[in-house]
C-alpha cells in the first residue's frame, strides 16, 4: 500500500527529500509524473495521455502530502518507508485506500524509472 500523511503533519519538511519518486510534496504544490522519474507522457485510466511535466492539482493545500500513484514504499530503494523512518511526528502511514502488494509496488518502481 501506498503511505498518506496525516492531518497531524507538522510542515517540517523532513519527509521530501528521503522519497526516493519524488512523490512527496509540500501543501499547495503542484506535481508533475516526470519529477523524480524518466516518465515522459502517462496514460491516465480513462485513456487520456497527459505530459509527465504538465503540472497537477495538489493533493492537499495544508500540509505535505504524498501522490499514491508514485508511492512505492521505498520498495526495491530501502527497507522501509524513508518518510515514515524520518517523520518526527509519525504522521506517514500505510494508507488503507492504496493496498498494494510486494510485486506490485517494484513493477510501479520500474515503471516510474523505465528500468
């Protein structure tokens, strides 16, 4: 499963540079599939193909936050969430809407990096 931060964030910023996807950002920054990763355009679910450098609507305009879709858990980069490893108030968690297994998550890593 993917990690969510909790409304507890703090905004200290620990989290962002550990994320080895670039799937973490601060409230109210938009993100972009290509920051962190080799992906060029993305094929959305309903088959719309959008640039990895088109910017998105952030996630949450409080605190930092992290887009699922890039998550991987650190899978196949350490043993554990770096995020939640550096967390000073606990609040990067495994999030029960983005269950993802082992094999899943390193075929998203390859993905992400064209590997």
């Amino acid at each position: 499963m993917a990690i969510i931060i909790t409304e507890e964030c703090i905004n200290c910023g620990a989290c962002e540079p550990e994320c080895p996807n670039t799937a973490i950002y601060e409230g109210g920054v938009e993100w972009t599939w290509s920051g962190g990763t080799k992906l060029v355009d993305v094929e959305l679910e309903d088959g719309t193909v959008i640039g990895g450098k088109d910017p998105m609507q952030p996630v949450s305009d409080e605190f930092y936050y992290i887009v699922s879709d890039k998550c991987t858990e650190c899978m196949g980069f350490h043993e554990e969430p770096q995020c939640a490893a550096v967390c000073p108030v606990d609040c990067c968690v495994p999030d029960p809407d983005h269950e993802e297994d082992e094999e899943t998550l390193l075929a998203k890593k390859a993905w992400l990096h064209a590997e």
